[in-house]
C-alpha cells in the first residue's frame, strides 16, 4: 500500500527548506495559563539542564526562564522560527538555541 506524508521528512530537506508557515505559534504568546500548565506538569521531572526540542518562537522558553535551571537547550529546526526564538533569548546566558533537528 501506498503511504502519504503530510510534511517531508528531515532527512530529505535542509535546514534553509524549513520553513514554519503557521500562525498558531504567534498566537500561541497570549496563551500564559496554558503555558504555566504545563510548566506545572513536567516541574516533577526538570533537572538543572532543560532540553526543549521544538522551541517555536521561545513561548514556552520564557517560561523556563522563571525556574531554577542553569541551562536550556532550545531545539528548533524551522529556519524562520529559530531566528524569531534567537533575537527573543540573545541576552540570556541560560538558553542556547540551535537551528537543527534533534
């Protein structure tokens, strides 16, 4: 049987390909509750490194901003939102962006 694929996958595409070309992500800044919310899910399990794969724009970022951590590595593969996500954090020692999948 024949499969579909909705999006490429990462293998057959660069990094310069790899455009996000949503909105919700914007959107998404306004949600603070939603985000707190799940900052309050995963807390039990945070160590002192923080990988985010699929950081966006740095929404949720910010966020683990306001927790004891000492670093955060923050994944995001869209080439448009890492940019967005590098200029937001270039100030904070703590986040390290890179523009690669993980």
């Amino acid at each position: 049987p024949q499969t579909h694929c909705l999006y490429p996958r990462p293998a057959m595409i660069t990094l310069e390909e790899n455009l996000y070309v949503g909105k919700d992500l914007e959107a998404m800044q306004f949600a603070r509750r939603y985000h707190r919310w799940i900052i309050d899910e995963v807390r039990p399990y945070f160590g002192k490194e923080i990988a985010e794969v699929g950081a966006g724009c740095g929404n949720l970022t910010e966020f683990l901003l306001e927790e004891a951590l000492d670093s955060i590595t923050a994944f995001e593969p869209s080439s448009n939102m890492f940019r967005l996500l590098e200029q937001r954090h270039q100030e904070e020692s703590r986040v390290t962006p890179i523009n690669d999948f993980f």
